[in-house]
C-alpha cells in the first residue's frame, strides 16, 4: 500500500473517532444523524479507495514503460501538445536566453482502458509518470543542458486510456537577441520541442488545438500553423516585455539517411521590450549630457573651463558606453540603436573640444603674432554677426563730459597738437635771442639755450608718450576685434551643434519600429 493511503486512513480514523465521540454527547440532538452520516461517508471513501488500488494493481500487472503503447507496430502514438505559458522569468539579453514556466502533453495508451462499473466508478487515475510510458519530448534548444523534466509528477489516467500529464518545469531556451534596436527592440523566441527518441512514423506530435491548425508551405515543407497556440490564461504578466503574438508551428524534417520524417512542434514567442526603464535610466540621462556640449559654446573664453566641460561630457558619455557593453552581447554584426546615439554623441563632443581648441586660439590673439586679413574683416565682423543676429557695441564719441573723465594723457589726441603749439614758439624765441645777442650777456645766454633744450627734451617724451599710447589703442583694438571673432564663432558653433544635436537624435531615435508600432499586447 503507498505510503499516502496509509497516513490518509489513519487520518479519516482519527476523525471518525473524534466525531463520534462528540456524537455521543447527551447535549447533541443531532447525534444520530451525524453518526450515521459520518459512518456512510467513511464506508464510501474506503470503498472508493479499495476499488481504486485494485484499479492500480490491474493495470500495472504486466505493464511495461519501455513499449510504445500501440496495437500495432506500424501505428503511431499521437501525442498532443500544448504549451501553457505561466510566466517569463527572464529574457538575458548578454547570454541570450529565455527562461520560461510552461506545458502540457496528452496521448492514448491502448494497454490501459477499462470499465468504471467495475471498479466503482473510478474513471481517473493519478499515477506516477515513472511508471508509465512517455513520449520523451525534449526542448531540442535548450541553453542549460537539461533536455527533460526533472520533477516527477502524477499523471491523470482515464478510462478509454488517454493520459494527461502536466508536470511544471522551468526552461532556459537560446534565444537569439536582436540588439538593433535596443533598447526599443522587439524580440522572437522560440521553443522547440520534439521527440528525442521516436521518428514521425513511430510518435506523432500534433497540437492539442488541432481545429484551429493552418496548413501551408514554407521553403518546400509542409508547415501546420496555430495562430494562437499559447495558452496564457494563467500568465503573470512581465514586467520589462510584452507579449504581442504566440504562434505554433510543427514541422517535418527529413532527411536523407532515414525514410522517416522527424516531426518538431516549435512554440514562438514574439515579445516587445517596455522602454519605461532604459528610457528614465539610460536614454534621457544619455541625452542630458550630450546638450551640455551645446553650452560649452556659452560658456565665456575668459572663464577657462571650457575645454574641462567638453572632456567631463566625454568621460560620462565613455561611462555610458561601458554600461552599454554591459547590458547587450558582445556582437560586431550590428551597433544597437543607443549605441549609434552614443557614437554620434562622442563624436560631436570630440568635435566640439577641437572646435573650443580653435576658438580659444582666436580670443588669445595678438596684433604681432597674427594680422587681419581683408576677407576675415568682411566675413567675421560684418557677415557673420547679421546672420547670427550679433550686435556690436558702438564705442563711446569723444565730448567734454569724457573729456574731463579721461585720464590726463588723453588729452593730447597726437603728436601733432604739440609740433603745432610748441615748436613754433620756440622758434619765436630762438629768432629774437638771434636779433638782441647784441645786448644779451652770455650768462643770459646760456640761460635760454637749457631752457629751449629741456623744453626739446619734454617736447620728445610727451611724443614718445603720445605714440606709445596710441599704439597701444591700435593694438587693444586689434585684440577687441580678436576677441569679437571668438564670440561670432561660438554663436555660430551654438546654432550649428544645437540643429545638429536636435536633428541627429530625432533621425537616430526615431527609427525604431517600435515606436510607431501602435498594436496592444494580447495579455
């Protein structure tokens, strides 16, 4: 006797006893009726219990797992399947697996059948599937080298021989991932399943939904096709895919060693990825910092941190990257669609360090190292800033307001006021000194020429002066005009990035199917 009968007894015993000790209670006025009831229903399961064990004595009396359960040799076992899709545990996109809780197989044994009437009604019986033949069905793409269930179950064994048997088991199947559209991608996984051991003449598989199959060709074969051949009434929805389509289709391979046919039935699964997560924790992020390139063209030359923004973008961009090669399997057939962002992003940053470089050389410089040429003046200090929208502040005119806020040296616009109001004067003097040397002393004399050389003398220092200055103004000028042009690059570099920016992740982001796919999940 199997161990469960035997705890199952004793156990409706136990019960038994107790209620009929509280059926012997004076205060119960149901006493009777509820000993007779318990009595008839203890008597009743035994009986159920006793016919069922013959049950099981009689069909396993000369029973044999190891043959094909046919009446005939040449007749083969139809095996029904159908796959019962409870939840998608995981789909690892770097090792490209799918795992999965699935199924169910049904088939006839002619060796058992037998009349309820004579066995008191049993029409059902849980046997351990050890015991019986199996079709040994195997998932032929398996990924952990575990082609079989390794749960032993009962299984439901009826009256006119069919046999159901459910066992729950958890598959890890390869799945190639197709990461050209990452992270809004769509994916198709498929289960194969077929016999390990048997050909077609010998196990025939056939879906459990036979009146639903389509038959058609594909590539010369006969293909039989179930539009919807998953069943999902028990399916926990995913949170990272959804569901979209679950087709079946059986196929007959043949070969050419072997006159058999060698019969599949392969499960697919096509999914779509959720993007809510990489969207909020890669993508926007990844786009974030790529438009900061955008203000390093605001960002003042003088303030000295413009090339250190563009290499600090870079450094997150390349840790982005890393996160990437992460995630995804390492192929080189194909660069996904955030990879291609990525891509394009490091180069416009790359570009844009080049393009500060290159600005900054222009702001630093000088009238003695670089010289203004004619087309640069038009291009730069005339074209470019009207079509940049780029207004020049007019300088200040000269009146006698700044005027008296001046320094003093600016005062003597040039060297010419004072050629002209002193040197004339002098010779003034030096002409009447010549006309009374007569009756001038020597002494007198002298006295004039030191004070004509000292005034010489100031005269040349507030040239020098004058001409130093003024030179000085050119140069500033020269360095103003150098500095403009900086600032009409970087407004030009800030249009240019920003279309280029906004244009380029429109056309990368915006090619996924998914995007535009407008189709509702089935579960």
């Amino acid at each position: 006797m199997p161990e469960f009968d035997i705890l199952s007894d004793i156990s409706e015993r136990s019960e038994l006893k107790h209620n009929l000790q509280k059926a012997n209670k004076p205060n119960n006025n149901k006493s009777n009726a509820s000993t007779l009831f318990m009595i008839t229903l203890y008597v009743v399961r035994c009986s159920r219990r006793e016919h069922a064990r013959r049950l099981f004595q009689d069909i396993l009396t000369g029973y044999t797992q190891v043959l094909r359960p046919v009446q005939n040799t040449s007749d083969a076992v139809t095996v029904k399947v159908k796959l019962r899709l409870s939840q998608l545990l995981d789909v690892h996109e770097k090792n490209q697996i799918i795992t999965t809780n699935i199924w169910i197989k049904q088939w006839t044994d002619s060796n058992i059948n037998w009349d309820p009437n004579d066995y008191g009604g049993v029409d059902v019986l849980y046997v351990p599937a050890d015991q019986l033949w199996t079709p040994n069905v195997v998932l032929y793409n398996n990924a952990d080298g575990n082609y079989q269930v390794s749960a032993v179950t009962k299984a439901a064994v009826y009256y006119n021989g069919t046999v159901v048997w459910e066992p729950p088991a958890i598959y890890k199947s390869m799945c190639p991932i197709d990461i050209e559209w990452f992270p809004f991608d769509e994916q198709l996984c498929d289960l194969k399943f077929g016999s390990w051991t048997y050909d077609g003449f010998e196990v025939d598989l056939i879906h459990y939904d036979k009146d639903d199959v389509q038959i058609t060709r594909e590539n010369g074969r006969l293909v039989w096709i179930v539009p919807n051949g998953v069943d999902l009434s028990d399916f926990l929805p995913s949170t990272e895919w959804d569901v979209m389509a679950v087709p079946v289709k059986r196929h007959e391979e043949r070969y050419e060693c072997c006159r058999a046919p060698y019969i599949d039935i392969t499960f697919y699964i096509y999914l779509r990825r959720r993007t809510l997560f990489y969207s909020v924790n890669l993508i926007i992020p990844c786009i974030g910092i790529s438009f900061l390139t955008i203000l390093v063209f605001y960002l003042p030359s003088d303030s000295g941190e413009k090339v250190s923004l563009s290499v600090s973008i870079l450094i997150c961009l390349t840790m982005f990257f890393n996160l990437l090669v992460e995630i995804i399997p390492s192929t080189s057939l194909i660069i996904p669609l955030i990879g291609k962002y990525l891509l394009f992003t490091m180069v416009m940053v790359t570009l844009s360090i080049a393009v500060t470089v290159f600005t900054l050389n222009v702001h630093y410089r000088l009238p003695a190292t670089h010289r203004f040429s004619v087309w640069i003046r038009y291009l730069f200090l005339d074209f470019l800033p009207k079509l940049l929208m780029m207004r020049r502040p007019e300088p200040e005119p000269l009146s006698v307001a700044t005027a008296d806020k001046a320094p003093p040296f600016e005062l003597n616009q040039s060297e010419n006021v004072i050629m002209m109001t002193v040197l004339p004067k002098l010779g003034k003097t030096a002409e009447v000194a010549g006309q009374s040397s007569s009756s001038t002393s020597p002494q007198q004399t002298w006295f004039d020429e030191e004070e004509n050389a000292a005034i010489a003398s100031a005269v040349r220092s507030t040239c020098f002066i004058a001409n130093h200055f003024r030179k000085k103004a050119a140069e500033d000028e020269v360095k103003d005009d150098w500095r403009y042009i900086a600032n009409v690059l970087d407004r030009l570099f800030l249009w240019t990035f920003s279309l280029t920016f906004i244009s380029g992740t429109c056309l990368i982001m915006l090619q996924a199917p998914s995007i535009h796919d407008s189709r509702h999940p089935i579960v």
